[in-house]
C-alpha cells in the first residue's frame, strides 16, 4: 500500500511541469509539502495497524496454547450409615480354644490366658522360620492384651455400627495433545472424610488397608493424588492402532456407571477388576465382527505391575518377585446402547499381602501370614452385557477366578494348623499339622441390574444383586463402597437405589450434570473372605471359631448411602 501511495506521489512530481502555466513556483511547492505531510500520516497509519495486527497474531496463539486443554471434573458428597453382625469374636475364639485343645477344668483362667498368648506366638513364630519348640512371648500378660497390641477392633460384641460417616470426593480431568495422534489424559482425585485430617483406621477393618491399590479410591485426606496420568499414541502408521503407557484407568468400570448416574463406562475393564495401577496397553479398532458389517469393537492387550519388591540379593531364594498383570480386554460388539464385553487377564506372583502404608498393619498381616511372599499365580476371566430397550439399562455380568498356587499355598486352613501346634505343644497325642494347600480352586460370581430411566421427571430407579461362591476372589481393592466391596461377596448382595436429576437448568456443556442418589445395600455372606486368597473360606455360622483367631467377620450388613453429585 505505501509503495503504490509513493508511485502515485512521484508520478504527480512528473505531471508538474504540465501545470507551470497554470501554477506558480510558490503553489507548486505548497502542493509538493501537502503531499508529502498526506504521504507521512498515511505511513504513520499503516504502522499502527501492522502493530495492532502483529498483537492480534500473538494473542492467537497464546489463545490456541490455551484452547489444546480440555478440563472436566466431579465432585461428590456423600453420606453413610453402616452396620454389620459379627459371626466370630474374641469370645468365640476363647471357646473355641477351651473346646479345641485343652480343658477349661484343668487350668485356671490366668494360666489359660497366658497358655494361649504363648501358643498363639509360637504359631507367628513358626509362620516367620523361628522354632515351634520354644513360645516367642510377644505379649507378656493376657490374650485381651494381645489384641489391644495389635489395635484388634473388635471386642466381645457381635456387631458394628457407624450412624453416619460423611465424605467430599473432587475429581480434576484433563486431556490435551502434543501431536496430532499422541494425547495426554489424568485425573487428579481428592477423597476426604469429614471431620479427620487422615485416613480413619476403621475403614480397613472389612476391606483393604492402603496401598497402591486403593490409592484415591479409599476416604482419607484433603491431598490431591494422581488418580490416572497417561499418554495414548492413536492412529499408528495410520491405521485403528494405539498404544498407551502410564497408570491405568482400570476402575469404576462397566457396569458400575450405571448405578453411578452415568450415561456411559469410565474405564476400560469390567467392576471386576477394579485396581488402580501402572502399565501399558495396545489396541486395535475394527468395524466389523468377524464379516458381519456394521458391528464395530476394539480389542487390547495389557500389561501392568501390581506390586514393585524393589533390591532383592541375588543369592537369595526367597527373593520377593514383581507382581504382574497381563491379559486381554475385548469390547466384542459397542454399538448404542448396546456392548458386549470380555476381559481375561493372569496375576503373575501374586503376594500374600502388599507393602501396606501403615507399619503396624504390616505388623499384624506379618503375624498371621509371616514375611512377604510370593504365593503363586491366579487366572481371572469376567464378561458383560449390557443393553437399553427404550427407558431400561439392563446389564449381566459373570466372573471366574482359579488359583494356582506354589509351594507357599493359597487358601490355607491357619486355623486348622494353629489348632494342632497348639495341641502337640501341650503335649497331647500327636495331631497332623495341615499342609498348605497348593491344590487350585475355583471361584465363580454373577451380577445382575437393571435401571428405568424417567427422563421428563428426572428419576432413575435402579436394583442389582450379585453372588459370590465359596473361593470366589474379586480384584477390587478401588471398589467404591465405603467399607467392604459388593463384589467381593461370598455370598449375596442386594441393592435398590434412586436418582434424582436436579432441576438446575440447562447443562452448561457436554460434561454437565447434578444429581443426588439415595441407595440401600444389604450383604448375606456365606464364607469368610472376598478378595482374601491366604485364608481358607470358614463357613459362616459353622466354623465362627475357627476364622475368630484370624480375625471376626461379618455375617450380615446394611447400609444407606446419600450422594449430591455435579459433573462438569
């Protein structure tokens, strides 16, 4: 524009001379002023504007930096009331011991209590290598000492109970890209309960003590933890391919979101296997199922580490191994509303129990179950079905699980061998101290549910039910109940629940929803454990005495919960 502006000047300076007759020297110069000081503004001018124009530019891009993230996030407050009976306590324990292997007529009380501390250590100590022969005294005074030491909760009373326990959950999702085919996703999560400034005790008493797995997904503090951070690398050579590394998002999945008050599955494998952990995955994508069109999947392989055993020596036999997973996860047909899913994945060196964050929880598992071990192998298959029929979720699921367990043993009867060292120790006739089972079992679980959508009035109703057999084992130390998980049941679980979507006005974008959801849940539980493969399953109301030296379980419980959830 200027130099067009500079030819047109120059090309007036030329015609001058045209005009001499008509013009003097003195017009001629003022004309020649004018044009130039018109000329100066005009290049002034066009300064400004490609000033105004270069900022522009720079806050584009700062504006596109910006627009690469995408932030989602939820926030839950939550209310509950729990209470459980116990079948087996410190008192059935003391029974059990009298009617077992000495009697009550024969000794005073003192002398039994203390009989029993001795014997009950000679057991810890044969379980960690030390001589049977000679009774390791933990404990000097009496068995009521023994479990105050370990901060046993339990007492002689058969039941528990919290009238209410109240919880904040604020979860932070980000996603953004670095390239055109490689994108970061995390969710950062803090889950706290109201009124403590750490993770109350009590929460471990009927599930998992924390560890890496339960790590965001257990009620403790106000700090905010990685949840998911991952990177995924999609469209591989340009073909459906992927791959992805970092830690896993491998919980809250199917069909957990339905009773969640979600639309669709937040993670990759079915509820399951609900275990927050670190590792990797490789994907494909197709559109038709084996030449029939239109039926779209995707199928992975994945690979993950579920406990890390750091420096080991060489020469050590009893070396700790990692413990793996890898398996495989197959959407089959997800098209709609409609899926079709199937998981199966192996648990390489499984251990007797994790490095768990608290020292005195070590200490207690250390003392039933002795050092850290690896255990054995154990193979774990699930599949899911889910589908709507106009306002109706509906969705089965169906689990198996099979030990395969070393010389170690999984599901041994620690109560049938503390039975017969302490008897032999009393110098009765000879009793066989059971051997550890290394023989495999099999569990099985089935889960069924169904929820009615009432859109025009914002209600949900929804009821599930699950059964766990007697070695079923679930892989779910993130379930999100608050105290013991619903698949993990040997034996039956019930649930009903309600949602009510509040009349807040229009979702402000494709993430927002607020809702509140009133449930219920009952547990029956035939056989002790759930997600436990060192103990033997004892038959509730059967064997009370015998898991009693373990630890008391539950028989029964009930609990109501009350959510007020807003995503967005």
């Amino acid at each position: 524009m200027i130099k067009k502006l500079s030819v047109l000047a120059l090309a007036g300076c030329f015609a001058l001379p045209s005009l001499a007759g008509a013009a003097s020297n003195a017009d001629l110069a003022s004309k020649i002023d004018q044009l130039s000081q018109e000329l100066a503004e005009l290049r002034g001018q066009m300064d400004e504007q490609e000033y105004a124009f270069e900022e522009i530019d720079e806050r584009a891009d700062g504006w596109d930096l910006a627009s690469r993230f995408q932030f989602s996030g939820d926030f839950r407050a939550r209310g509950d009331m729990y209470s459980a009976d116990l079948s087996g306590t410190p008192a059935d324990m003391n029974q059990w011991f009298e009617n077992a292997v000495f009697s009550a007529d024969s000794l005073q009380p003192t002398d039994r209590d203390m009989l029993m501390v001795n014997l009950i250590s000679s057991f810890a100590g044969a379980q960690a290598g030390l001589d049977t022969g000679a009774p390791v005294y933990y404990i000097p005074n009496s068995y009521d000492q023994y479990t105050s030491t370990f901060a046993m909760p339990f007492q002689n009373d058969d039941e528990l109970t919290n009238d209410t326990i109240f919880t904040n959950r604020f979860r932070l999702n980000m996603r953004v890209k670095a390239t055109e085919n490689v994108e970061f996703k995390a969710r950062l999560a803090m889950y706290k309960v109201w009124g403590t400034g750490n993770a109350p005790d009590n929460l471990s008493v009927l599930g998992f003590p924390a560890f890496d797995g339960t790590s965001t997904r257990t009620p403790s503090d106000s700090t905010l933890r990685v949840d998911r951070a991952f990177m995924n690398w999609n469209n591989i050579a340009g073909q459906p391919v992927w791959f992805s590394i970092g830690r896993r998002p491998t919980t809250d999945g199917p069909s957990a979101h339905i009773r969640q008050g979600l639309d669709k599955r937040t993670a990759t494998p079915s509820a399951y296997m609900d275990w927050p952990f670190d590792g990797i995955s490789a994907g494909y994508a197709y559109a038709n199922l084996f030449g029939i069109q239109d039926a779209p999947g995707r199928v992975r392989v994945c690979y993950g580490r579920g406990f890390e055993n750091g420096l080991q020596y060489d020469a050590d036999s009893a070396s700790l191994n990692d413990t793996d997973f890898a398996g495989v996860s197959w959407d089959i047909l997800k098209k709609g509303d409609r899926f079709a899913y199937i998981q199966s994945f192996m648990v390489f060196n499984a251990f007797n129990y994790p490095e768990f964050d608290d020292a005195n929880t070590n200490s207690f598992y250390n003392f039933f179950l002795g050092d850290r071990a690896n255990v054995g192998d154990i193979l774990h298959t699930s599949a899911t079905y889910q589908d709507k029929f106009a306002g109706l979720n509906v969705f089965a699921n169906a689990g198996w699980s099979r030990t395969m367990p070393d010389e170690e043993g999984m599901f041994n009867d620690f109560a049938g061998q503390m039975a017969a060292n302490m008897n032999n120790m009393l110098g009765q006739p000879p009793v066989a101290v059971p051997a550890n089972n290394t023989d495999s079992e099999n569990g099985y679980s089935v889960w069924i549910g169904a929820r009615y959508d009432l859109d025009d009035l914002g209600l949900k109703f929804g009821a599930e039910y699950n059964h766990g057999s007697e070695y079923w084992i679930a892989m779910t130390p993130g379930h999100d109940e608050m105290y013991a998980s619903k698949l993990a049941t040997r034996g039956d679980a019930y649930e009903a629940y309600v949602i009510w979507d509040l009349p807040s006005g229009e979702a402000v974008s494709k993430f927002g929803k607020a809702f509140m959801r009133l449930g219920y849940q009952h547990y029956e539980y035939d056989y002790s454990g759930g997600s436990d493969w060192n103990i033997k399953p004892y038959e509730i109301g059967v064997d009370d005495g015998m898991w009693a030296q373990m630890m008391p379980t539950v028989e029964s419980a009930d609990q109501v919960y009350l959510t007020m959830e807003a995503y967005f």
